[in-house]
C-alpha cells in the first residue's frame, strides 16, 4: 500500500518536474521569510515584520500556482496517454504541447509510459527544443503574458479552448 503511494507521487514527479521543483523551492522560500517575518516581531520591528510576511505570501502564491501546475500537467499526461494508446503515436497529438517545457515534459513522459519516448524526444529536437527552453514560448515574445486570462486557462485546463 505505501509501495504504490511513492509510485504515485513519483508518477507526479516525473509528469511535471519543473513546476513541483519550483513549487517546492518556492514553498521552502515562503516559509523562510514567514519564520524571518516572526521573528521580527517578536522583536518588535513591526515594518520589517510586515515586509518579510508580504515577501512570503507572495512565494507562497507562487508555490500554489507551480504545485497547481504540476498537478495539471499530471492530468494532461494521463490525457495524452490515453490518446497514444487510442490512436497510437502520431505528431498530430504532441503538435499542440509544444508551447512550453512543462507540456512537453508531460508528452514525453506519456510517450514513454507507451514506448514511444524516443520518438516523442527526436520530435521536439525536430522543432529546435533543448534542454534550456524553460519558459513557455508566449513568454518569451511577451513577458506579461503570464497576466493573460488566455495564458491562465491553457495552463491550468489542458485540453480547452481558451475563450479570450
């Protein structure tokens, strides 16, 4: 029973590492600055206090945006895999996951779960990703799309139609 519960949250893991790795230092962050926060007040700096709790709501907001990520990424694999096993592999599925290394980490691992990694990674290489392309493509053309309503609903809701 435990054997499969660090099944399954390796399961996650390997489905979306970047955003439960920024999820996790983020967490960590938050946390450090809340404890630097109250330790401030007890000293009675209260706009110190203030400061390092702002700072850590903030990472704590960041935290529970990169962990809800990964879990959406986690249900975009499970997605992608049921359609590896449907139609078998085809471009055509991996075409619209190449917006970001997030995406493209959950079709590889889908790929793989399938025995078709291989042919999922020589794809993406096709299209010039490496290693090193982390943030999503809309970002790198336009840095506030993070804001974008548009931005917001592909990330979280794989497999919709963004309405804005």
């Amino acid at each position: 029973m435990k054997k499969n519960r660090i099944k399954h949250a390796a399961r996650y893991m390997k489905a979306a590492p970047w955003p439960y790795m920024t999820g996790v230092a983020s967490l960590l962050l938050a946390c450090g600055l809340g404890m630097a926060g109250l330790i401030h007040w007890a000293e009675d700096a209260l706009p110190k206090a203030v400061a390092f709790g702002w700072w850590g709501l903030c990472w704590l907001v960041v935290a529970l945006f990169a962990l809800a990520d990964g879990i959406s990424r986690h249900r975009e694999c499970q997605r992608i895999t049921l359609m590896f096993l449907k139609y078998g592999y085809s471009k055509r599925i991996l075409e619209p996951l190449t917006k970001s290394r997030c995406q493209r980490d959950a079709a590889i691992f889908a790929a793989d779960e399938v025995g078709h990694g291989e042919e999922a990674r020589v794809y993406f290489v096709e299209l010039g990703y490496r290693w090193y392309h982390i943030l999503p493509d809309s970002v790198l053309r336009a840095p506030l799309s993070f804001l974008r309503p548009k931005f917001i609903l592909s990330a979280f809701f794989p497999g919709k139609k963004a309405r804005a």
